[in-house]
C-alpha cells in the first residue's frame, strides 16, 4: 500500500511538473503576444496623422535600432550577458558576406512597414501580413530552400485569394500604404530565407541579443542614407519640434523587450508555437483596431481574411507534420545507431570469450 502511495505521488507530481510547462508555455506565448500587440499599437499611435502625428518612419524606426544597439553592446560587452558565436567566429569577412545583406533587408523591411502605418488602418494591414507564408514559400522555391509542390502552392493561391478579397472590402483602401506594406512583406520574407542559407546553413546560431548586437548597427547605418534624402530636410522645416522622450523611450523599450520574448518564445516552445500564436495576436489586434480605435471593418474585409486564416492554419499544420516527421527520423536513425553499438559491443565481447576459451 505505501508502494502504491508513492507511485501515486510520483504520478501527482508528474502531473503537476507537465501542468507548470504548460502554463510556462502559454505565459511566455501571453509575453509575447503582449509586445508585439503594444509595438504594433504604439508605432501607430506615433506615426498616425489622426493620432501623435509624428509622420517620420525612417527616424523613428533609426531610434529604435540605436536604442536597440546601445543596449545589446551593453548586454554583450558590459554584463556579458550572453556569449557571442565562436564556432564559427564571426570574422570581417563573414560580418560583410552574411550579416550585411540581412541588416539592409531588416532596415528595409521596418522602413516600409512602419511606412504603412500612416495609410492604413491595423487592422487592414494584419490582414496583409496573411501573405508571409506565401511570400516565404515563393522565395524559398526560387533560392532553391523549398520543394515545390502543387499542393502548397494551391495553399498559397488560397491565401493570396483571401487577402485579395479582404482588399476589395477595405474601407479606407490605399494604394501607397498596400505597396508599401507588399513591399515589407516581401524584405521580410527574403531576410528569413537568406537567415537560412547565410547563417542557420554555416552553423552560426544567434539569438535576440546577439543578433542586434551584430545586425542593428548595420540596420542602423543603411537607414542613414535614405533618411538624409527623404525625411531630414523635412525635419529642418518643422524646426522647432522636440520629440517626446517618454513617447520615444517606452516606445524603444518596448521594441527591445519584443526580440527578448521573441527568443523566450522560441527557445523554450518553437518558431511554429510562434507562428500561431502571431495568428491569435492578428484577430485581437483586428478587433482592438475595429473597437478601440474605431477603424472600419467591413463583413467582405472578415471573410476575406476567414480565407486566408484558414490557409495560413493549414500552412502551420503542414509544418508541425513535417517536423514530427523529421523528429521520428531522427529519433529512428538513433535507435538504429544504438542498437548497431550495442551489437558493436556484443560481438566484439563474443571475440573476446572464444579467444579466452582458445
């Protein structure tokens, strides 16, 4: 009986340490969807014309990453919080091949889409973003990362057919802010598929930190340029503005603890728990943009996008197929490994009896 009892309690305790993994998980999923629904919120409310109408993308998106930057190189190199990649090294040359073109596609990619803020509603442009995986998808096929297959690729055209849908029942449809929202997607999509191919592909592995110790900077400096063309002269000619240091400070606070759930998120669930939960935060961030801030939602702009979300679902559940796919070979190619040792081992100690007995 007290055997028995024990095992119960081992049973109970099994439970409850599942239970606390669970309610970890769905913490640092609650962290970051709170984040990424406050960056999304606050860059509107700066750079809506109705709202803190500060007009500027490339400065407020420049701020972010010198904020982002300063406190990664303290984080690196002061507390040494986090230990930089050293097999293999990032030496010059590697920092220009691989990190470069991932900076200027990240700046690229922040510049447009927070350009598209100040043109369309939240809720419109989440609907939008419905197209990374068919952006991701296409990029992959053409660099060679993905497989083509007639079955994804009626996916995708069912999600692109949602979000076109959902485009045509915009009520405040605007052709600069769609342009520039395609073209965000598209970077972005481009930087995630050179991620793999320049960096995951020459086994350097980077986390939150160490990847805007090493990318924010560069970000930082391909936003200069286009920054001295386009919105400098037209700082010179407000004059007299003083930027909100609260609005701008908590702004970029915000923005750096977003990279730091980011890698909580993913290091202790996965990317896919990433991608889901990025699909519950469009809905709440829908209906906080039709509720809150009184942006129009129209019945054709939610059955578009009904569509579309049903594609993306089925996206995510091909990729949870495919890596418990890859996770059984994995484990089977193990227990092949094992049980070919163990063999290994048996035979050899039968070498060793019969030249005993002999």
């Amino acid at each position: 009986m007290a055997k028995e009892g024990a095992a119960g309690g081992g049973d109970g305790g099994m439970s409850e340490s599942v239970i606390r993994k669970v309610l970890v998980s769905y913490m640092y999923v609650a962290v970051w969807i709170f984040l990424s629904f406050s960056v999304i919120v606050y860059n509107k409310y700066i750079l809506d014309p109705k709202m803190y109408n500060w007009p500027f993308p490339i400065s407020l998106t420049m701020v972010h990453m010198a904020f982002c930057s300063s406190l990664a190189v303290a984080l690196v190199r002061v507390f040494r919080v986090v230990d930089l990649p050293s097999s293999p090294a990032m030496t010059p040359q590697l920092y220009v091949a691989s990190v470069l073109p991932i900076g200027a596609l990240y700046s690229l990619s922040l510049w447009f889409s927070n350009s598209a803020y100040i043109y369309l509603s939240v809720s419109f442009i989440q609907m939008l973003k419905a197209l990374m995986p068919v952006a991701v998808y296409s990029i992959g096929v053409l660099f060679k990362k993905e497989t083509f297959k007639s079955s994804a690729m009626l996916n995708m055209l069912s999600i692109s057919f949602g979000v076109a849908i959902a485009a045509y029942g915009e009520a405040r449809f605007d052709l600069r802010g769609v342009a520039l929202q395609l073209a965000a997607v598209a970077f972005e999509a481009t930087r995630l598929v050179l991620i793999q191919i320049l960096l995951t592909s020459k086994g350097i592995s980077l986390n939150p930190i160490t990847s805007l110790y090493y990318v924010a900077p560069c970000c930082l400096a391909f936003l200069v340029v286009p920054w001295v063309f386009v919105e400098l002269p037209r700082l010179r000619a407000v004059g007299t503005f003083q930027p909100d240091l609260f609005v701008f400070g908590t702004n970029s606070l915000c923005a750096f603890a977003l990279n730091l759930a980011v890698f909580l998120l993913v290091g202790k669930t996965s990317a896919l728990t990433m991608n889901v939960a990025g699909v519950v935060k469009d809905w709440l961030l829908i209906a906080f943009s039709w509720s809150v801030i009184r942006d129009t939602v129209t019945p054709i702009n939610l059955f578009g996008y009904g569509i579309a979300f049903l594609g993306v679902g089925y996206y995510n559940h091909v990729k949870l197929q495919a890596l418990k796919a890859k996770e059984a070979q994995k484990k089977a190619a193990q227990a092949d490994e094992e049980a070919g040792s163990l063999l290994q081992e048996r035979d050899s100690h039968a070498d060793r009896k019969t030249d005993n007995q002999a």
